[in-house]
C-alpha cells in the first residue's frame, strides 16, 4: 500500500511540472496588454487562467507557471469565440510555507475583432 501512494504522489508531482496545453483551435488567440481598437471589435466577455496550487506549485516551474495561465487564458477566450485577450492583471502567488511561486492566475477580457 505504501509503494501505491508513493507512485501515486510521485506521477501526481509530475504532472504539476508541465504546463495547461493550448487547444490547436486557440493557438492563434493573441494576448495584448494595450487595448484593442474598440470600434473594430465586440466585447465577449472576461476570461481567467490559472496554472498551479499549493501542491503541485513547487513542482512547477515559473515558466510553465506562466505559460499554463496563458495556454488557459487562450482556451477560455477560444470557447467564447473571441480572437483578442486584453490582459488587465498577471498575478503569482506563494503558499504558505512554499519554495517560491505556486500559482499565477491572468485576468482578460475577450473580444472578437476584424483583422486587416
């Protein structure tokens, strides 16, 4: 029993170290930090993305921290058929007592826009 719940914790660590995969539909979403042209686009609503907990956070590195919020910031505005994310707030987070940062959580707002 006790060599189940090491493999068990041991395959759960590692796949707290990869990060939130992108869907193929959402790969082209484009993620800004500037506002987009207004008058080009529709508002579809907000969107948040998340990697990481107070578990698998110190498994995890930063950068795929950061990319699975991302990756997941792109799914989300996917499902709601948008094509633009207008980032408004990146935020990391340390549990109690972690190694360093275990979660980063992104907030955006979606809009479908025309491009050139």
């Amino acid at each position: 029993m006790k060599r189940k719940s090491l493999v068990f914790t041991s395959l759960l660590a590692l796949t707290g170290c990869s990060a939130n995969k992108v869907l193929p539909q959402a790969s082209n979403i484009e993620l800004v930090n500037i506002a987009p042209n207004f008058s080009k686009c529709s508002y579809l609503g907000e969107v948040v993305g998340s990697q990481g907990n107070w578990f698998t956070g110190d498994f995890t590195s930063n950068e795929n921290l950061m990319v699975g919020a991302r990756n997941e910031l792109k799914n989300e505005a996917f499902k709601l058929g948008g094509n633009i994310v207008y980032v408004q707030e990146l935020r990391n987070t340390n549990a109690h007592q972690s190694l360093g940062t275990t979660n980063t959580t992104a907030i955006g707002k979606v809009y479908k826009c025309q491009r050139n």
